[in-house]
C-alpha cells in the first residue's frame, strides 16, 4: 500500500453536474480518498461547458452552493482557457504531484501539455475513461496520445478490452462507478408525491425510443398513477411525447438533491443508452448505483449484466414495453415485494459498491502502475 499520495485530477467540472454524470462519481471517489488520508487538487475549466449552461438554470446558483457545502474538502482550482497550453504554469502547479489522472472529457490539447510536463517532473500520468467514445469515436480518443499515457481506467471491462485490442494498451485497470453513500442513502419515511420516477436526460436521440417504450407507453396505461421526470435537453417533441403520456415533466434536478426525489417515490427506472446495450454491453449508468443505494425498487430496461455486479433479484429486469407495465404494477401493488427487493438491491451496494470501496481500489491500482 502506498503512503499518503498527492494526486492532481483534471475534470471537466465537478462543480457542475449539469448533463455532466461524470461529475457524480467522481465527487464521491476524490472525496473518499480525502478521507483515506491523501491529498486531492481537482482541476477544471473556469468557464466549462456544464457550468455555463448550470447557470442558466433557477436553481443553478443553489446547485454550486449545495456542492460546496456537500464536500468542503475538496479543492476546486479553476483555470483559464489559455492555460490549456501554457506548459510553465502546469510545471509550477504540478511540480510536487505524485500521480495526475485525466478524464476522458477534456480538451486533447491539455492531455498533450500534461504529457509534455510529466517528462520533465516524472509524474505517473494515467487517464479516466467513463463513456463510449473509444466504442462510438475512437478517432477523438486517438487525440489524446493514450499510448503516452502510464495507464488507463476504465468503467467496465468492456472499454477495458476496448483499450487493449484497439489501442494496444498494456496497462488498464476496470474501475466501475459506484454510489457516495454519505449521500445517496434511504431517507427516513417520506410522504409518496409519485408513483414513478425517473431522473435522466434525453441524450441527443441515444435513447429518446427506450424513453418512449418502457416509460411514457407505461404510463399512458397506468393513468392512476403519477409519472414524474427530471432532467436537461429534452427537446420540444420530447417534452409534448411526454405531456400526451401525462407525466410531469419537473427539469433540472441537482444530482445532490436526487435521495430526496427518490424517497418521495415508490420506484424508479433505469433506461440505458443504446451503447451500453450493444457496444458497451455489462456497463451500468451511475444512476443504478445511486438508485439502489437509496433503497428504491428498480425496474430496468433490458442489459447484460456480464459482470455479475448485482445479484438476482437486485432490481427487476424487463425487456419490453407490457413487461415494464407489469413489473410496475407489481410494485407498486405488493409493499412487501417492493420493500424487500430495495432492501436487497442496498445490500449490493453496501457490501460492493460505494465510494470507499472504489477509492481504495484506486489506490491499488496506482501501486501497480508503477511497477
């Protein structure tokens, strides 16, 4: 095990969660090595894409002040976009960093200026891969000069083989996402204001027809019951699908306020995005992990859970439209069925799948990258 560790990671914003899920997980990693005892220096753009778009939002100021509040250890250094390049300001700031991680939703030019730096103060350089582009876009990937890189996480196995086979990389380590569950925890008894929720965006048509079928279909058969959505970037057509359907549609959701709108539910649903269906197969959203923690019954649109990391009977899966409408009413019939399928699906998480538990992998991991 290595001693106390300086660690410099490069986000797109943590700030920010707006269409920014990468901020979820990651929050609740570094905030957890900050506890482990090691020292965390988060970097991001001053002006990103997610905070300028959070801003725009009624609740965008609450949202920066509840995520300052919610981890006051850790340390936000926001920079300008002419550092990008500027290789003596990230000497000067670097300059006593043992390990520096990248995330995969940064500018290419800044991953080359990191690289640049690293050979001359001989920090180890890994980079964070959360998303599908190594699947969908390899060519953005190739951008980074990943074959400089000292190692790779990944969020699934499958972007894991993904890195071996088609960039050749020796070195990549399968680090899956996980729920912060200081946070994401069961609330105590709430008054039910829905019957289903669902938090999620619309995603640029990744799954506006997955949306359509195990969840506003659904719910044009169960009109006694009140659908609610939260969520960025839904469309006109979007939003007029989901007003015929008769659910309320409730917009941006602060990720930090999310155990609340859960406890006010009876059950919620996870949707994929078609690459996590085909492509990427065996690789979860952050939400399910969040969900589950919260100790809420789950109804899951259809994927392969190639790496065994819930059991049966975790979450209920569907794999089409009159299936999802039957797992709902079951439900939402049986409290008790109900009750003990999130009671068990929160065991999963406790036992395997919290922050803790990823941050002391990553330390593992870190060990290893320098043998």
């Amino acid at each position: 095990m290595l001693p106390s560790l300086n660690i410099a990671y490069f986000a797109h914003s943590l700030r920010s969660d707006w269409n920014n899920g990468n901020a979820h997980f990651i929050r609740g990693l570094l905030n957890s090595l900050v506890q482990l005892g090691h020292s965390v220096c988060v970097y991001e753009p001053e002006d990103n894409w997610s905070i300028s778009n959070l801003q725009s939002e009624a609740a965008g100021a609450e949202s920066l002040q509840q995520f300052t509040d919610t981890y006051p250890g850790l340390r936000i250094r926001a920079y300008e976009t002419g550092d990008i390049l500027d290789t003596q300001c990230w000497l000067e700031r670097l300059e006593q960093v043992d390990f520096v991680i990248v995330h995969e939703w940064n500018a290419p030019g800044l991953a080359k200026t990191l690289l640049s730096v690293r050979d001359q103060l001989k920090f180890h350089i890994l980079f964070h891969d959360t998303h599908h582009r190594v699947s969908s876009s390899p060519e953005q990937i190739r951008l980074f000069n990943i074959d400089r890189f000292d190692g790779v996480l990944a969020f699934g196995d499958t972007l894991r083989n993904l890195y071996q086979e088609k960039f050749g990389i020796e070195k990549v380590w399968t680090l899956h996402e996980a729920a912060d569950t200081s946070l994401f925890k069961p609330f105590p008894a709430t008054k039910k204001e829905n019957d289903v929720v669902w938090i999620g965006n619309w995603g640029d048509d990744e799954r506006s027809a997955e949306i359509s079928q195990f969840l506003l279909e659904p719910a044009r058969k169960l009109l006694d019951h009140r659908f609610s959505i939260y969520g960025v970037r839904y469309p006109e057509e979007g939003l007029s699908s989901l007003h015929q359907a008769g659910v309320n549609y409730c917009g941006y959701l602060p990720n930090l306020s999310a155990p609340a709108a859960y406890a006010a539910a009876r059950l919620t649903v996870h949707i994929p995005r078609q690459q996590y269906v085909s492509a990427m197969t065996g690789i979860p959203t952050i939400r399910v992990f969040e969900a589950l923690a919260c100790g809420i019954p789950l109804i899951s649109a259809p994927w392969k859970d190639t790496e065994k990391l819930f059991r049966q009977g975790d979450f209920l899966m569907v794999r089409d439209t009159h299936e999802m409408r039957r797992a709902m009413e079951y439900l939402l019939n049986d409290r008790g069925a109900a009750q003990a399928q999130a009671l068990r699906g929160l065991e999963t998480i406790l036992a395997h799948h919290t922050c803790r538990h990823r941050a002391e992998q990553l330390v593992t991991i870190l060990s290893e990258s320098i043998q």
